[in-house]
C-alpha cells in the first residue's frame, strides 16, 4: 500500500508540473500577444506605461490562477507583478516612482521575513557548540 501511494503521490507531482508548465507558457503567449499587440496600436491610443501594467496583470493573474488550482505560487512573481504593474499604472497617471528603491525595500523586507522563518524551522535543534 506505501507503494501505491508513493505512486500516486509521483502522478500528481507529474500532473502539477505539467500544469505549471502549462501556466508558464500561456502567461509567456499573453506577454507576445500583448507587446505585439502594443506595437502594432497608434501610440495616441496607448497610453505610456501599457506595457508594464499589462505584465504585471498577466504575472499577478497567473499566480492567482496558480493558487486557486493548489500550485505553489511564485513569491518572486508575485514581486515582480506588483512593482510593474505599479510602475506602469504610476507611467499612465503621470506620476513617476522611484522604482529602484522601492524593489531594494522589498528585496530587504523579503531577506528578514525569510531570516526570521529560518530561525523559527531550527529553533528545537541543539546548538552546533
């Protein structure tokens, strides 16, 4: 019986993976569909910041996606949807954000929340000294 379940435990991986794969590809199809679809449109009709703003829809729409179905969802996307579709929305009302500092404060949030989780996952282990 362990077997069988190793077995079907080893399926569902293979069936996650392929649907991520999946997920990856049309999310990569809708980034081509748009950036031509941009290119080919009046730039009177586009407003400046289209572009970013429509990845990171398709970025935060494919970890919401990625959720609903029980897929591990990407913390680097999750990351990398906000500040373009902040930067883009940031491009279409005229406000430019200092987009630099703000991936630093998030990269270094990011580095101490990830910290702090480690130390709590060895907390009940002896000391190495």
């Amino acid at each position: 019986m362990n077997t069988t379940q190793k077995t079907l435990s080893a399926a569902d991986e293979g069936a996650k993976r392929r649907q991520m794969k999946r997920l990856d590809e049309i999310a990569l199809s809708l980034v081509l569909i748009m950036t031509g679809a941009l290119w080919l449109a009046p730039e009177a009709i586009v407003p400046e910041g289209s572009w970013l703003t429509g990845l990171g829809l398709i970025l935060l729409g494919l970890n919401a996606v990625r959720h609903f179905l029980g897929i591990r969802v990407s913390g680097f996307g999750v990351v990398v949807g906000f500040i373009a579709l902040a930067a883009g929305v940031g491009h279409i009302i005229g406000k430019e954000l200092p987009l630099v500092p703000i991936l630093l404060i998030v990269l270094g949030v990011g580095l101490v929340i990830r910290a702090a989780a480690g130390s709590k996952r060895t907390t009940g282990m002896p000391d190495a000294s």
